[in-house]
C-alpha cells in the first residue's frame, strides 16, 4: 500500500481579542433635561395612542353631542339641606381636608 502523506494544515490567523469599547459615561442630565426629556418622550407615546384610537374607533357610529342639553351645576352645594361643613380645628386637619376635596 502505498503511504499518503497528510495534507499541509491551514494556517488559521489567530483570532484577536481585543476589549469590547466602551462608551465614555454620559454626562449626568439636570432635574430639568430630565423633565424635558421625559414630556418629550410621554408626548410622542400620547400622541401615537390618540391616533390608535382613532383608527380603533374609526367605525362606530355617534352622534354629536350639542352642549345646550349638558347640565351645568354649582361646585359648592347651596341648598339648606348640605350646609358647608365646619372647617377643622388644627392645622393638620386643614391640611388633611384640603387634600381629601
């Protein structure tokens, strides 16, 4: 049998690790960027479920409402039969109330 000599190896390059890039911190945003930067983004979101509701309801049938038939009512009650209440004693209760109406 005659002998057959094994075909030369592929050099294969040896793979280059090098470290994964990093980006540089990001500057820290003020209270204010923030604020502006999340209105920007709850706006869009907003804007982009209005028009999915539009589309969603585009179908159904309504009738417009005419402002003359709502009724409009006082805010604070005037009959004898709710008298305003008693304003609370300390501070604490003002506060309290204030934040219950």
């Amino acid at each position: 049998m005659p002998q057959t000599h094994p075909a030369p190896a592929i050099d294969h390059p040896a793979p280059t690790t090098q470290a994964p890039t990093v980006p540089p911190p990001a500057a820290e945003l003020s209270l204010g960027e923030r604020l502006t930067l999340v209105n920007t983004a709850m706006t869009a979101r907003l804007d982009e479920a209005a028009v999915a509701y539009e589309v969603n309801t585009a179908h159904i049938e309504t009738q417009p409402v005419d402002l003359a038939d709502v009724v409009i009512v006082p805010l604070t009650p005037t009959s004898p039969t709710h008298p305003q209440p008693t304003p609370p004693a300390t501070r604490i209760a003002i506060v309290l109330d204030r934040a219950h109406q």
